[in-house]
C-alpha cells in the first residue's frame, strides 16, 4: 500500500470518526443548532436568513454537484 493510499485511509477514518463523535454529542443534547447541518445552514447564510444567503445555497450545491461529476465521471485515464 502506497503511503498516499495509507493517509488518505487515515485522514478519511478520522474525518468519519470526528463527525460521528461530535454529531452524536450534538444530538444528545437535544438542541438541534447544536448539529453540523444546523451549523452548515449558519455558515451558509441560510438560517437565519442573510443577503448572501441565496448564493450561498447555490454555492453549495455547486460544490456537491461538481464534486459528484469528479468522482463518478472524470477518472484519469491510464
């Protein structure tokens, strides 16, 4: 195994582990705001409503659809 293939397993476990954590601790509380999506819609201007609130929907979207297009459809070609 490469060692690129060994971080990236790393980093990927610890990401999934941190989220599930922190996101479980969240949720114990009982205060939703507490969430990483509550956070996400916060940060994106979303809730509560801010003027770049729209465009930080969109951006958001963007990212997931491109990041989706990356994965599944634009392998290297060997």
């Amino acid at each position: 195994m490469s060692p690129y293939r060994r971080a990236w397993i790393i980093w990927t476990t610890a990401t999934i582990v941190g989220f599930a954590v922190i996101e479980t601790l969240a949720l114990m509380t009982g205060d939703m705001d507490n969430t990483l999506s509550a956070h996400l819609r916060l940060w994106l201007g979303l809730d509560p409503g801010k003027p770049w609130g729209i465009a930080g929907g969109i951006a958001f979207l963007a990212f997931c659809a491109w990041l989706a297009w990356h994965i599944v459809f634009d392998r290297d070609k060997k």
